[in-house]
C-alpha cells in the first residue's frame, strides 16, 4: 500500500526540525567562539536568545499629539496640530490659511 501524503508531510517536518536544529547548533558554535574572540581582544559582547530590551525598533521618544484647539489658529484639525506646526510657516506665527491647512494635509474639524 502506498504511504499516504499525511505521513509524507509528517517524516519530512521531523526531517526538517532534525536538519533546523543540527544549523542551529552549528551556527551556534561559530557566534559563540566569535563572540568569545571579541572578548579576548577587549570588547564585552554576549550572545542573548530572545528580543532585545529596550525600546523596540521603528519607535521614537517625544510627545504625542492629542486632539485639541490649535492655540494659534483658534480651531481642531484633522489630523490634529498644534503650535509646533507653525515652526515655519513665516516670522510671525499665525492661523494656517485655507490653502495652506490644504497643503500641509490637514482638515478643520
């Protein structure tokens, strides 16, 4: 009788786990002696299994933008803005025109 295809699946998944786990060793061994030439030249670096700590990657520090009436201009948006936005938009901060709300990608709420 011929080998069904669901055990098929399940020999080459354990074959692939077998085969997973002897590169991983092996990749293992090669970081593991780096890292411990990196040490022997001065440098402290350490192989850690995981997620790093700290912030995780693509975020950034800052303020978040709440919904509020723009102290210049006198009204909300969307998306919303505040006094940081007139950075520059002339020497004396004042009220976003039509067109310029238009060009910045804003609406007024």
């Amino acid at each position: 009788m011929a080998e069904s295809p669901v055990n098929r699946i399940k020999e080459l998944d354990k074959e692939r786990a077998k085969l997973l786990d002897s590169a991983k060793k092996e990749a293992l061994t090669r970081a593991e002696g780096a890292v411990a030439e990196l040490n022997a030249l001065g440098f402290e670096y350490r192989l850690v299994n995981g997620v790093a700590r700290g912030r995780p990657a693509g975020t950034r520090g800052g303020r978040k933008m709440r919904a509020k009436v723009c102290p210049l201009c006198k009204f909300e948006t969307k998306p919303p803005h505040d006094r940081r936005a007139h950075r520059f938009s002339s020497a004396k901060r004042r009220p976003f025109t039509a067109a310029e709300l238009k060009e910045k990608g804003y609406a007024r709420v």
